[in-house]
C-alpha cells in the first residue's frame, strides 16, 4: 500500500463508520429495536474491515520507486550536522512556550478537572446505588 493509499484507507474507513453508525441510528430509531442498530453498526464495521484492511489494487495506484543497490551506493545518504545558532535559539522559545503550557495546566486546569471528574463520578455512584435500591 502506498502513502496515497493509505489516505484512501484511512478517509474509506472514517467514511463507512460514520455512515454506518448514521444507518444504524436510522434502523434502529425507526423500529424501536437496539439489538437491530447494533447489529447494523456491527455489519458496518464488518463491511469498513473488509474494504479497507486487505491490500487492493487501487490502494496502489502511487507506487513508489526504489533505488537499486548500485544506484544507492553511487549516492551516499548525507551526513546530518546540527546548526547551532539557529536551531538554538527556536528551540529555547519552543521549550519556554512549553515550560508555561505545564505551568498553567499544573495550576490552574488539573485541580479543576479532577474537581469535576471527582463530581461526576460521584453523581454515577449514587445513580447505581440508588438504582440498586431500587430493584430491590
């Protein structure tokens, strides 16, 4: 499979799950059966596997061309030297950028989220206990 192949691939697959579940959601709305949508979700994914993970030919229309062995030894790969005055200097402001990212997210949004994540779990918790008392 080839690199335009593999975008073909992956767009293939996003587009047959997203209409397979659309389908599912329909069938299963319009005949008020949940073991009849899962079912037609579950031939969607069968369906996106089969199309997208086996090697088709049109997934390889863009081959790519290799050197031969001789052709690769007459042009050597070039060495990689490192700038170090402008490499620096980007990577000094990319790391301050990063630096004040965990800092914010350290201080400000993680004790957050986890308040609401702490929430949130707590609501469920008392859901299912409330529902268990309730069966009996």
């Amino acid at each position: 499979m080839d690199w335009q192949g593999q975008k073909l691939a992956e767009m293939l697959m996003q587009l047959l799950l997203v209409a397979s579940a659309v389908a599912a959601f329909v069938v299963g709305y319009a005949m008020a059966d949940f073991q009849l949508m899962l079912l037609v979700y579950a031939g969607g994914v069968v369906l996106t596997a089969l199309v997208t993970v086996p090697n088709w030919p049109f997934f390889n229309r863009h081959p790519l061309k290799w050197l031969d062995a001789a052709e690769a030894d007459r042009h050597p790969r070039p060495q990689v030297s490192a700038a170090p005055s402008t490499v620096g200097k980007k990577k000094a402001g990319k790391n301050k950028f990063h630096s004040a990212a965990k800092y914010l997210w350290a201080t400000l949004l993680t004790p957050f989220g986890w308040t609401l994540l702490q929430k949130r779990l707590e609501l469920d918790f008392r859901f299912c206990l409330a529902l268990i008392r309730s069966m009996d």
